[in-house]
C-alpha cells in the first residue's frame, strides 16, 4: 500500500537518500507511484525482486517510487527541474521512459477512447493522468465510487494526478455496445489507506466527463519473459 505521503511517519528520510537534499514528509510522486503500482502487476515477483522493488515491503516500495520519481523527472524533457533538487512532478510519459531506459519494460502505448481503454486493460493495467477534483479527496462509500459524489464537476480542479488503472471491474453492454454508466474501473492511489484499501473506482461515464483532460499510456513487456 503505497503512501507518497507521510513520508516521515514512515521512516522514510529523503535527506539518507539524496546528498544534499533536507527531508520532506510529501512528494509530488505519483507518477512514479503509479507506476510501481503497475510493475506488481506486470512483473513477476522474483522479477520485482531483481529490479529493486520488494513488493511486501510498503516502505521499501515507496523508496523504489521516489527513486524511479528522480528518473522520471530527468527524463521528462519539457521541464526545467527535476527531482531530487525541486519536487516538480513529472509526467506519464516521463515514468514510461525511465522505466524503459532501466530496462523494465519493452515499450508503452497510448489509448484515448474509453473502447481502447478497455482493450489495453485486457493486456494489463494503464497509467491514468488526470484532473483531480477537490470533491474526489472524500469519498462517500467504502466503495470510493467517483460516481457517486454528488456535483464533483461543480467542485474546482485541486491538480493533476496520476493513479494505475488495474483492472474492469464489471461490464455492462446494451445492444452491443458498452454501457458507460455501469462499466466501472478499479483504480489504485498511492495515498495509503485512503478509499477502498488503496483503491477507488470510475465508471467508464466518469472517464468520458474528464476524457479530454486525461492521459493514458501503458507500460508494456512484450518481447522477454515476465
């Protein structure tokens, strides 16, 4: 259960991790938070092992997040900071290649219609940049269904985040078509317990309300044994 907060009530000191940097009890890492998400998903567990990634180990992992963080900022081109120096965030696209360049995956791909959502999700979980509604920090249900906090549109933007998008939960169809209010995705966050255990849930009629503002892209092993 990743945490990119309450860094120092993990025992997680930034200044033993980096020369030169003081200690922070926040990062701006949920890129790279996400993408661990994903690599427990994608790689085996000897195979999380040989990377680095101790995947029954939380504060272990969120170590791993915020190296992988440090990478992702370098490689994210358009910006002017990066990470350890300046808590600058970074992109999907920037975690996708560090994750790449350490040779962890094989490539990644792109999708924007909730039907090539659903497609990639059938091959393995998606990174998910997207707006991020002060409505949303409260869900109402220990289901953390996004749908059912009333007026969230109304509510303004807190930010971007980036969470990992494990799996389609259910699916409804009407016709033969999918049926966006009753399709419903489990997304994992990287706020320790928060929501369901760590997760929450979208349908794919929410998806569509915030679609021209979120990011998609899936980390991919194609060509090598996971």
């Amino acid at each position: 259960m990743l945490d990119q907060q309450n860094l120092l009530a993990q025992r997680i000191h930034t200044s033993q991790m980096f020369d030169g940097v003081q200690d922070v009890d926040a990062l701006g890492s949920c890129t790279a938070n996400a993408a661990t998400a994903c690599l427990s998903v994608l790689l085996s567990h000897d195979a999380c092992a040989k990377a680095g990634l101790d995947t029954t180990d939380a504060v272990a992992a969120e170590r791993f997040a915020i190296q992988l963080y440090a990478d992702a900022t370098k490689a994210d081109q358009w910006l002017d900071y990066t990470w350890p120096s300046d808590d600058c965030g970074s992109s999907g696209l920037g975690v996708a290649k560090a994750l790449r360049r350490r040779g962890l995956i094989d490539q990644y791909g792109h999708a924007k219609t909730a039907e090539e959502l659903c497609a990639l999700l059938q091959t393995g979980p998606v990174l998910m940049g997207m707006p991020w509604h002060q409505a949303f920090f409260e869900p109402v249900s220990s289901l953390a269904l996004l749908d059912e906090i009333p007026h969230w549109q109304d509510s303004p933007v807190a930010g971007g985040h980036e969470v990992c998008i494990t799996a389609i939960e259910s699916v409804a169809e009407v016709e033969g078509d999918i049926a966006y209010e009753h399709t419903v995705l489990r997304v994992r966050n990287s706020w320790g317990s928060w929501g369901d255990n760590g997760s929450f849930r979208m349908s794919l009629a929410v998806y569509q309300a915030l679609r021209s503002e979120i990011d998609l892209i899936q980390p991919r092993l194609d060509s090598r044994s996971q």
